[in-house]
C-alpha cells in the first residue's frame, strides 16, 4: 500500500458507521484503538507477539470478540505497554473504566461490533513501517476532523495560522507555554515547534481532551516530565502549578462562564474595585491570566466582541489594562468564516508586556473571507510598520482612546471605505423606458384575461 492510499485509509475511519454508539463513544474507540495500534509499532520489539493488534484480529475474524475477552486482552497488555512506555497504562483511560462499568448488554454488543469491524481496518493497511512513520501526522489530522464536527471545539485552520503570527511577531520564548480550555489541542503547534522542548501546561474539564492530548504530545515526542496536563479542579487547587510562561493561547469564541478565572481569586494581584470572585464575563478571565505570564511573555485570545464596548465596570478593566498594564497591543475583528456557527462577532486580542510603545493597533478583517496567504503578509505588515490603512487597521494612540472612554469598539477607529459606484444615467433611462413597455404589455394581458373569464 502507498503512502497516499495509506493516508485515505487511515483518514476513511471518520466516516465509518457506529450505529448504537454516541459521537463521543465512537471517537474515544478509535482514539484508544489507534493508540494502541501505535504502541505496538512502537515498541515492536518489546511487546510480545501474544499482546499485538494481529492476536485480536484473530478473535475479531472468528467472531469471538466480545466485551469479555477484550476488556481482559487489554488489562494484560495494558501492563506491558507501561512497563515498555514508562508512562501509558491503557487501563487508567477514561474510557476504558467507562467499558468497564456499567454498560448496558445492548450497548456491550454494539461496542464488540465496532470494535471488531476497526481492528480488521487496522489490520488490513499491512504497512507497518510506513504507517509508524506517519501516524503522528495521520493521527493529528483524525483529531482535527473530530473536533470539525463538534462545532463548539473546532479550530479553523485560519484561526491557527493567526495564534501563529501573533506569536511569531511577539519574539517571546517557547519556553513555557498555558493552554486554558484546550479541548482536543488544537492550538499545540502555535505554541511550539517539534524541534523545541517545550514545557506545556494546561486544564480541562474533561478526562478525554485530557488524554487526547497526552497522546498527541507522546506522538510529537515531548518528553512526559514537560507536559502537565490537569483536571480543571486540580489546576485551581495547586494553581496551575506555579507555572509562569512565555506564552498563553485562549480560545473561548462562546465566552467566560460567572465567576470564571484562571485562578482563585483569592491569589489574583489585581483585586481592583472593578473585580469580584463572582464578576462575569471575558474580562476578568483575560486578567486572571496576566498573573502566569512571565514579564517578557505574550497572550493570544478570541472572545465575543461585546467584551470591547460594554460600560460600567469592564470600561474600568479596559482602562487598567491599557493604562495600568500598558499590555494590549493589538485588537482584530475576525471574519465569520472563520468560525463554523455564525451570529455573534469575535474578536482576537493580543498582549505583551514590557511594552516599548503605549499605541494599540486595531484591524478590521471581517471583509477578508478564509484568509489567504497575502491576507497574513497584510496584517504582518501592518503589525511591524504600526501604519493606518482606510477601511483595513488604524494605529491608535491613547489619546484617541481616551476620548472614547476606553470604547475599543472598531468603528470608533476604522471608519469603513465606501466605494463610489458610477451609474450610467442613459442605460437606466432606457432599461426604465423597456419596464414601463413591459407593464403595459401586461395590463394588456390582465385585461384579456379579465374579460375572457367575464370578470
């Protein structure tokens, strides 16, 4: 089998039919099926023949393999891939103890069906040498496609591409990098590169984006000692670790929940008038974040855009951070493209400290679809040479900002170009003088039709 007919099988398994198994039970077989299929290429010499994907194929091909005797072939070699991995244990997954608890019979039968229809899947590629060599690859791409049809979790590739600029432009180390909310990790590769050992934090509140992400980082071969990846409950009992980083990626396009924040308020510096432990809303979770970023670090989000106009108390959060922090560096309005639900509008914001200018940019990219190549050269430009351009950025000074009371709403600043549209007066007369003909051709025919009917 070649490479590109190897890639189509592997990527076919999205399409596979998992009738009586939810979205997220037929993700998690494969996902778990997959890895496992990966340790055994990996470790090739030091997994025994008996505990191979070729061993349950055989069960599968003779129809033998029920919950029973998988649950029990996989609690036998789910030791020996610790033991040879020295940190996977198929047996701690989540949804392994989920296949071990109480599932009904009905729902037993239509795991064994599909269980055994991807294990032959599997078994049926016969390239082992250069399945090993692309898995990783292959595998973030299956991951990419699962979280486009959860539309809450999916991450257009032009949204990453744009984490990626920021980041790029801020010339802040990949040292430690935070990734809040990173449901299936899309955002991995913004904040590294697979030539750089990278400590990564991050939370969720889920046990399977947690494990999908292990894996993806095992597959990248980031070491396990840099990679600390906790529930959201133990993020906020230890405090993230004490983790300070050089970089901290949000996205959170539905916004930030009552009382939501990085960090129990209790240890947040910034206990402004104008912030509660109950405060809601993008704000305050923006500056719950500031407190891991290290002084020469830089923060990439996307929230509602309602959070750049709203009055009141998030005026006086706007105000601290551009006044106070002097951190905000640049806000951009994002196509709807972009994002596979439409309705509200979002916004990317980028800060930095240690700031050597106090002026913000603003860009207005909603007219710019997907976002092509030149798109990014465009707003790369833009960013380095701080220059205003009609209908597409403004460079703003505090000055202007205080004017609009720390309204950053991007019509106060980028004032759309209309363009002038020239009409040929004598072509509209006549096509007018054509109409006026055609009306009377109708009435003509009302007329008939009227008098025909005897109306």
């Amino acid at each position: 089998m070649d490479e590109k007919k190897l890639h189509k099988e592997f990527m076919s398994i999205i399409g596979e039919s998992h009738p009586g198994l939810t979205f997220e039970e037929y993700r998690d077989s494969c996902v778990f099926l997959l890895f496992y299929d990966y340790c055994c290429l990996r470790f090739d010499q030091e997994i025994e023949d008996n505990y191979k994907l070729k061993e349950m194929v055989r069960l599968a091909v003779r129809g033998k393999l029920q919950m029973a005797s998988f649950l029990q072939f996989m609690e036998n070699a789910s030791r020996i891939i610790h033991m040879v991995s020295g940190q996977f244990e198929l047996a701690s997954f989540s949804f392994f103890k989920r296949l071990k608890g109480n599932v009904t019979p009905e729902k037993q039968k239509s795991f064994a069906r599909f269980f055994r229809k991807l294990i032959k899947k599997i078994d049926a590629w016969d390239s082992e040498d250069m399945l090993y060599l692309h898995f990783a690859d292959y595998f973030e791409e299956l991951i990419t496609e699962f979280s486009r049809m959860k539309k809450e979790t999916f991450l257009s590739d032009g949204l990453f591409s744009l984490f990626k600029l920021f980041f790029d432009h801020s010339g802040s180390p990949m040292d430690r990098v935070i990734l809040p909310y990173f449901k299936y990790g899309r955002l991995l590769g913004a904040l590294t590169d697979n030539d750089y050992l990278t400590e990564m934090y991050g939370y969720e509140d889920q046990a399977d984006y947690i494990e999908i992400l292990n894996i993806l980082c095992y597959m990248k071969n980031l070491p396990f000692a840099n990679t600390h990846f906790l529930s959201e409950e133990e993020w906020y009992e230890q405090n993230g670790l004490g983790a300070s980083a050089d970089r901290i990626a949000i996205f959170m396009p539905d916004g930030a929940g009552n009382g939501e924040l990085m960090c129990r308020y209790e240890d947040l510096p910034y206990k402004k008038d104008f912030l509660s432990s109950r405060t809601k809303g993008e704000l305050p979770f923006l500056m719950s974040a500031l407190p891991f970023l290290k002084e020469n670090g830089s923060l990439v989000a996307v929230f509602p855009s309602a959070m750049l106009y709203r009055e009141g108390k998030e005026a006086q959060m706007r105000k601290f951070l551009m006044e106070d922090l002097n951190c905000l560096d640049s806000v951009m309005l994002l196509p709807d493209q972009l994002f596979q639900s439409s309705g509200q509008k979002e916004v990317l914001l980028y800060l930095k400290f240690n700031r050597d200018r106090k002026d913000i940019m603003f860009f207005d990219a909603t007219d710019l679809g997907k976002l092509e190549e030149e798109d990014f050269t465009r707003i790369e430009d833009a960013l380095k040479n701080r220059e205003s351009e009609a209908g597409f950025c403004a460079c703003a000074s505090p000055e202007d900002i205080r004017k609009n009371d720390y309204n950053l709403n991007l019509p106060r600043y980028i004032a759309k170009s209309v363009k002038e549209i020239i009409l040929d007066v004598h072509a509209q007369r006549l096509r007018i003088e054509e109409i006026d003909k055609e009306l009377i051709e109708i009435d003509k025919k009302i007329l008939m039709y009227k008098r025909d009917l005897e109306l």
